[in-house]
C-alpha cells in the first residue's frame, strides 16, 4: 500500500468517524493530526484527536484488505476485545467497511 493511499484511507477513515458521531447527535470536531504534526510536544501519535461534545477523544484507524479467511481473526479479536474491555466497548462504536467508491477511485489512480 502506498503512503498516498494510506493517508487518503487514513482521511476518509477519520471523516466518517466525525460524520457518525455528528450523526448521533454529537459536537465532534477535528483538533489535530497529531501523526502528522511534527511540532507536537506531548508525545501523542495517534491519526487524529477529536473534541466530542467537549471531551478530547484519540482516534487511531486500521484498514486492512478484507479476505473471507479474516472472518476467523475478526471473531477471536472481537471475543478479546469483548473480555477484556466489557464497560469500554459498550460506549464505543467499532465498524468495517468492506469496499467503498473511494476504494475504487483510489485504485484506478494507483493503476
């Protein structure tokens, strides 16, 4: 994957993110890119930092190539996630998108 594509990736990831938030009713805003920000101090390195309804959240994204094989994975982290992290995961929204129009766009200009 090209960086070009990863960071075009990485961008739809984080608006969606902030369209969905928005969508349930929240104040959500981008702070920062805080991976892309090189005069950052404080040691954050995470894709992006939001202000939801005014609480500062950490945002970091992880695309992968979706293959049927990766079901099997997806369970077993879904099952740890849910062990290890029960109170948390019940405030977070965790979604996948398989394919996109951008993918397809991004794609065709790789090509």
């Amino acid at each position: 994957m090209s960086t070009l594509f990863a960071a075009d990736r990485e961008d739809q990831v984080v608006r969606l993110a902030i369209s969905d938030l928005v969508g349930s009713g929240h104040a959500a805003e981008l702070v920062d890119r805080p991976d892309r920000n090189p005069s950052r101090s404080d040691g954050l390195t995470v894709d992006a930092e939001l202000s939801v309804d005014g609480e500062r959240w950490a945002l970091n994204a992880m695309t992968l190539r979706w293959r049927p094989a990766l079901e099997g994975s997806v369970a077993k982290l879904e099952a740890r996630l849910e062990k290890e992290f029960r109170a948390q995961l019940q405030a977070l929204t965790i979604s996948s998108q398989l394919t996109s129009p951008l993918d397809r766009s991004i794609q065709a200009r790789q090509q």
